[in-house]
C-alpha cells in the first residue's frame, strides 16, 4: 500500500470515530464560529475604514477652506491699508491698487476699478501712471482703447521730460505703432530721449536703425557710436548685439 493511500485511510477512519464520538460536529460548530469571527473582524476593519476616509476628507477640504480663507482676508486687509494710503494721496498706493486689479495680482481682476486709481494717480501727476495709462490706453490693455487720449498723456509726460514718454512716443510714430505713423517727429523724438534725457534704449534703437538701415536712413558710423554709447551705459540688449556685432555684424 502507498503512503497517500495509508494516509487516506487513516482519515477514513479518524472520520468515523470522530462521527461516533460527535467530534466531528464539535469541530463543524468550531469551525463555523471561527469563520463567524473572521467574517465580523473583516466588516468591522471595512466599517472602520470607511470612517477614518470619511473623517479624513472633511478635514482636507477644511485646512483648504481656512487657508483660502485666510488669504481672502489678508487681501481685504492689505487693500484696506492701500486705499487708506491712497485716500491721503499717496499715488504710490493709487499705482499698487490700479495695478492690482487691471492684472489680477492678489485681487479679483476690475478693470474699472483699476483704471479709476490709475487715472486718479495720473491726474495727481504721477510720471508712472501717466506713461502706464497711455500705454493702456493706446493698446486697450485692461482697459478700452482710445488712441487720441493715450496720444495726450504721453506727450503730458514728454513735455515733463521723462526719457521713457518720450522714447516710447518716437518709437510709436516711427513704427505707426498706436499712433498715426510720422517717421519724422519719431526720429526727433528718440534722437530727445537718447541726446538730452540720455535714455539708454533710445541710443540701442538708434544705434540699430541706423546700422541696418531700418526706419531710418543708413549711416553705420552713427549707429555704431550709440549702439556703443548704449552698450557702455549698461543696457544689457544693446550689450549683447554690439558684441554680436563685433564678431559678426547683422
């Protein structure tokens, strides 16, 4: 006789004393009870599952909900602040707020909101929110477009001799760029900011129109001297393209 067929006999007859004996039932009820626990620890740990899940949720979108919370009131506050600034006349505190809202920075985007700052800052005589308006104005960024205006806030600032009015004013007429185009009052306009108010990307433009020949007439000594001159003041552009001009011209 075989091992397997020993040990299968063996059961045999363990099975039948065990029946005899009522053992057998013994380890039935034994067994059912023990499935019976097993069963109650699984539903138990799933019930307790479930619960740390649903505990853990609420408290992830509360520690979102009081930091937005936060945030939200920290703005209020800061706006508070800048509008109390502002309402003493500070136009510092005027550009923060029209800046703030035309871009979004912080603050829902209002762009009426935002231009009525910037205009009250401009009316005070702010050199930055004369120029930013009438660049605003001139493209309808932010706000709607009106070129004859925009025209009229930046000559306001060239006439107080801000050397970037008045680079952006030759440099608009020169190119049409907003403005009807005038080749000839946009080179005077630049030739100002680059010879008087000594305005370093005025000299770059020069220097590059008059190498190249673009916009304005061709005349590479004169556009090699401000393209350096603009290059010696530190501006990083015209930097790069005299040295790319040295190595290998345009």
């Amino acid at each position: 006789m075989s091992k397997d067929e020993d040990k299968n006999k063996n059961f045999s007859v363990f099975s039948r004393i065990s029946k005899s004996l009522g053992v057998e039932k013994k380890l039935e009820k034994t067994n059912e009870v023990i499935e019976q626990i097993d069963i109650q620890e699984t539903d138990e740990t799933t019930e307790t599952t479930e619960v740390l899940e649903e505990q853990a949720t609420p408290v992830t979108d509360n520690v979102v909900d009081l930091a937005e919370k936060q945030r939200k009131e920290k703005n209020q506050e800061g706006v508070k602040w800048l509008k109390a600034a502002a309402d003493l006349g500070d136009t510092g505190a005027m550009n923060e707020l029209a800046y703030c809202y035309l871009a979004g920075v912080g603050l829902t985007p209002d762009p009426i909101e935002g231009e009525l700052w910037l205009r009250r800052s401009a009316e005070l005589g702010d050199l930055w929110a004369i120029v930013d308006l009438a660049v605003r104005l001139l493209d309808g960024e932010g706000i709607e477009r009106n070129a004859v205006e925009g025209e009229k806030w930046l000559h306001l600032a060239v006439e107080r001799r801000d050397g970037i009015a008045t680079r952006v004013l030759g440099y608009r007429l020169l190119h049409g760029d907003g403005l009807q185009k005038n080749a000839e009052e946009g080179a005077r306009y630049l030739y100002l900011a680059a010879e008087s108010l000594h305005e370093l990307v005025a000299m770059r433009l020069l220097g590059l129109y008059h190498i190249k020949g673009d916009f304005l007439t061709k005349d590479v000594k004169k556009g090699e001297y401000w393209l350096k001159r603009a290059a010696d003041g530190g501006e990083k552009i015209a930097m790069r393209e005299w040295g790319r001009y040295l190595i290998r011209g345009f």
